[in-house]
C-alpha cells in the first residue's frame, strides 16, 4: 500500500497495530540497503508489526512536513504516537532493539487490558 498524506493519518495514526514508517529514495542503494535490513529483521521476529515506505520524491510535501533531512528514516509509531526513530545507516541490532520496543509495548497494553477485565 501506498502511503500518502492524504491517507496517513488513516493508515498510519489510526492503526492497532505498532507502524513502521521508512521515508526513503527508490534509487537510493543506501535506502536499498536499510530496507533489506529491516525486512529482514521484521522477518525473524515475526511480530505483527506494519512496515510502509514513503518516496520522499514522490511525497515532498511529507518530506516537508516531517523535517526528513537524512535518507533513510524510520519512525517507528504505536498508536498513533512517533516512540522513536532512526535515521542513515544502521545495525539490524538496532532495528532489532527498536522493533522488540514496540512488541513490548503492545504486550504491556494487552497486559492492562487484561487486568481491567
């Protein structure tokens, strides 16, 4: 899916699920490279986590509007809320730890709900 920011706020800030968001270049082989890692990461973790990208040339306007300066960027949002990011060339031990974030949210969450009921 493609995300834009006339559908943003539905896919994105509205979601129950953790997103991960990647502003990124098509041509860009650093952007190519961090995409891999990520995937991968999110691959061997199998956790119920969205990933879309967003082509900072094709969306300018969100380019804009989110300050991205540095390409690749992931923001990596849990109901609807930006809980951390990373910008540029970074370890899948980092996306491992960032992502593994998010689970832990999720499951602090259910533990809640659990307990109220």
């Amino acid at each position: 899916m493609e995300i834009t920011s006339e559908n943003f706020a539905k896919v994105v800030l509205e979601s129950k699920k953790p997103v991960i968001v990647e502003f990124m270049w098509n041509f860009s082989s650093k952007c190519k490279m961090m995409s891999h890692r990520i995937e991968k990461v999110l691959e061997s973790i199998a956790a119920p986590i969205d990933h879309f990208q967003i082509d900072i040339y094709k969306n300018s306007d969100m380019r804009d509007s989110f300050r991205i300066r540095d390409i690749p960027t992931f923001y990596f949002y849990y109901r609807g809320e930006i809980i951390s990011s990373i910008s540029g060339i970074e370890s899948e031990s980092v996306f491992e730890t960032e992502i593994q974030n998010l689970i832990d949210l999720t499951q602090k969450e259910t533990k809640k709900t659990e307990n109220l009921i």
